[in-house]
C-alpha cells in the first residue's frame, strides 16, 4: 500500500494531504421505518429502505490519530482498551478507509460513547458515524455526505443514517450489488416546521442484548416465513410516514411507526428459532402507552434488538409521557431526546 511521501513540487492531485488526527461527534438514531435484513452482508446493503430520527443525546465522541510508528491499530472504547469482536469490526472499517485513501498507517481511536452499549438504543449507529467523520479526515479523504454516509454504512448499517440530523431516509440501493453500493445512503427527509416531535427513551434493561442485530437479521431472513409481507408493507409505510411527515401529522407518524416496529419483531418472533428482544416490562410500557393515548395523549412506541421502548409524541407532552413510562419501568431510566444534529468534526489538524 503507497504511503504519503510529503513533496515540494507539485501538490497532489486528488487526495488533500492526511491531517493525521481528527476528532467528530455523532448521534444515535430512532428508526421509525426499520431496517432489518440485509441482501448482501459484505457491503451491508439492506433489503428495505429505513427512516429515522436523529436523537439529540448520547453523543460519541471519536478522536483518530495515525500512529506511523506502530504495527497495529489500538482502539481506546470509554477508556479501555477494546479487544475481541469491537476491536476487529474497527481495524476492518479503517482497512476499508485506508484503501480509499491509498494510504497504510495504523491509527489510535479513542471513543467516547455515552449511549448505553449493546441495549438496543443503536449504539453502533453513533460509533461508527463519528468513527468515518473523523477517519476520513484523519486519513485526507474529502467526502461529500453521500460517499460518508455510504462509508459508515459498512460499519453498521444505521450509522449510514446518523450521518444526518433530524429525519433521515437510508434508500437500499437498486440492481447488481456495486450498483446498489453506489445508491445506498442516507439522505435528510423534509418535515413540517411545526412537527416538534420528542422520543421518550424507557431504557428497561441497559445490559448487552443475547443475540446481535447482525446474527439476529441473518436468522430473520433465512428462517421467518413473516419476513416478506413485512418487507412488503414497509414499503408502503415508509410513502405514508414521508407525507405524514411533510404535513406535520405526528398521530400519523406514530401509528405508522408502531405499526412498522411490532410487524419487525412479529418477523422475528416467527423465526426458527424465534428471536424474542421483547420482555415482560417492554410489554407493561406498551401498556402504559396504549392508556396515554385512551387518555387523550398521541404517543406511540417503537423497539430495536432490545427490550427499551421509545415512545414519539409532541415535545409539549413529553413530560407527561415520561412520567407515565417512569411509573411502568420502575428503576430504570428514562429520557426525553428532541431530534439532533448530524455528525459533524471537532477538529482536525497535525
Ligand atoms: O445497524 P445495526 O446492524 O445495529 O442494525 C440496527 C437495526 C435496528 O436498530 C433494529 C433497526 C434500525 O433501523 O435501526
């Protein structure tokens, strides 16, 4: 692999010099149209398109320094040293930045993510969102939004979304798979200035899930006779939800969210065998929602690969629902997130 050799005549004519270290800041994001399944596991292209909302707390915070000196990358995750699997699903994506840049030094990746790690809340979203931004820059890649969002979509297929802030669409990508390498990214979806949407998070359960999204989806797909009618009907609900969105209809947004999210777990339910992320408190928050709304209160739920529930409403209601979910999850924690920012650079320099 060529290596960067500095020179005094003629700058380089594509790549900008590598800065070396840079640091950037990404969100999770809430799918309200989800992604499950994917057609090709190499290039993680999924087989639905997804919506989701950016959220604007849990950042990760990622700093990427090469390390020209050193034999190996070393990845730093809340201060311990990462080891296993975490370890090599970052030396694989920053083999894959450092084939885009021609380059082959090793780099230092220090992360710090304050979302609760593995509990369905899309930890691995904001991870490698911010690990991409700050990658690309450490490593002198320039990419426009499309080509980052493509690229943190190898690392895990959400974090294509995180990318952006607010509501965002990850389209699946269309025709041979290095066609639809080419068409699947994430884009910002519109919505009416007067949505003020909010996600209650009802964290039931912050310990690592059984079974990864990865294994999970595999399973899913491979087994479930359920899978296509619900890939089928996402479709139709993810038109549904970006008109609800332009105007403004966040009872709409919410029932189709709901509706889009327990189709996902009815898939996994009916795989062989069943996939259940679901435990008896997510049902009890389930319950306290259904009352919500007999209440008069539109709020809706969705799940991940986890037992937490997150709830949409208004953010002039969201107190209330948070009371009501504190009351059904007892000890566990609650949150209120309105929708964030996209993934961005702190800084980048030598
Ligand atoms: O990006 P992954 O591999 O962690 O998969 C995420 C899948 C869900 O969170 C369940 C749904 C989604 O669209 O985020």
């Amino acid at each position: 692999m060529a290596t960067h050799q500095p020179t005094t005549t003629m700058p380089a004519p594509q790549a900008p010099p590598a800065t070396g270290a840079a640091t950037a800041v990404a969100h999770p994001n809430i799918a309200l149209i989800k992604y499950w399944g994917k057609r090709d596991e190499e290039l993680v292209l999924p087989r639905t398109d997804s919506l989701s909302m950016t959220l604007g707390i849990f950042p990760t915070t990622t700093t990427v320094t090469l390390t020209p000196a050193a034999g190996h990358d070393t990845v730093t995750l809340n201060g311990h040293p990462a080891q296993g699997e975490a370890l090599r699903r970052v030396t694989t994506f920053l083999d894959l930045i450092r084939r885009q840049a021609g380059r082959g030094e090793h780099a230092a990746v220090d992360t710090v993510n304050t979302v609760p790690t593995g509990a369905g809340l899309a930890s691995s979203a904001s991870g490698f969102a911010a690990l991409a931004t700050a990658g690309a820059a450490a490593y002198g890649l320039d990419p426009d939004q499309r080509a980052l969002s493509r690229l943190a979509r190898r690392g895990s297929g959400s974090a294509s979304r995180s990318i952006f802030g607010g509501f965002a669409l990850w389209h699946a990508g269309t025709g041979t798979p290095a066609q639809a390498d080419l068409g699947s990214y994430a884009e910002p979806v519109p919505a009416a200035a007067g949505l003020e949407p909010a996600l209650v998070i009802a964290v039931v359960n912050a310990g690592a899930k059984a079974v990864s999204s990865r294994a999970a989806m595999r399973r899913t797909l491979d087994t479930s006779p359920l899978y296509e009618a619900w890939a089928a009907s996402s479709a139709g609900d993810l038109t549904q939800i970006r008109a609800a969105l332009l105007a403004g209809d966040l009872k709409t947004v919410g029932e189709i969210a709901e509706r889009n999210a327990l189709g996902m777990h009815a898939t996994m339910l009916a795989a062989r065998p069943a996939v259940r992320y679901l435990s008896p408190a997510t049902v009890t928050v389930l319950d306290r929602v259904l009352r919500l709304r007999q209440d008069g209160i539109s709020a809706h739920a969705t799940m991940d690969a986890g037992p937490n529930v997150k709830v949409l409403c208004h953010a002039a209601d969201a107190e209330q629902v948070a009371d009501a979910v504190r009351e059904a999850v007892g000890p566990g924690a609650v949150h209120i997130a309105r929708p964030g920012p996209g993934a961005h650079l702190l800084t980048a320099g030598t």
